[in-house]
C-alpha cells in the first residue's frame, strides 16, 4: 500500500462539506438552547433576588445567595 493520500471526488468532497455543515447546524442550536436556558435562569434568579420572599429568604439564611448565582452566570447584581 502507499503511503500518499487518498484523492478524493468531488462528490466524496461535497458530501464530506455537507455533514461538516450539518454538524456545525447542530453545534450551534445546542448553543443556541443552551443560551435560551441561561437567559431564563437568569431571569428567574433576578426575579427572586427582588422579590419579598427572596428578600427574606436572603436576609434569613443566605444573605447573597440568589446575587452569587447571577454572578456565576455573568447576571447583573444590581
């Protein structure tokens, strides 16, 4: 067998260029979903850092829970 490299069609070359694109699709749906998670995350957190229970819930048993968690995902802790 030789060492050289395989040439390959311009068919091999289409398809093998249409499943790289595939795969690039889906890498960036998943981050795509991943980014609609992290903003409903954060959201939620803010929601409960100015809430009247999140304030109680702070101040009785951890005072920055809720402001450390946005920080983590890069939130605003205002």
């Amino acid at each position: 067998m030789s060492d050289l490299p395989k040439m390959m069609s311009k068919r091999e070359i289409e398809l093998e260029e249409l499943e790289e694109a595939k795969y690039v699709q889906s890498l960036r749906d998943d981050i795509e979903k991943l980014q609609e998670r992290c903003d409903r995350y954060e959201k939620a957190l803010t929601e409960i850092d100015r809430s009247r229970y999140g304030m109680q819930f702070r101040r009785d048993r951890n005072p920055n829970l809720a402001r450390q968690a946005l920080a983590a995902i890069g939130g605003d802790d205002d």
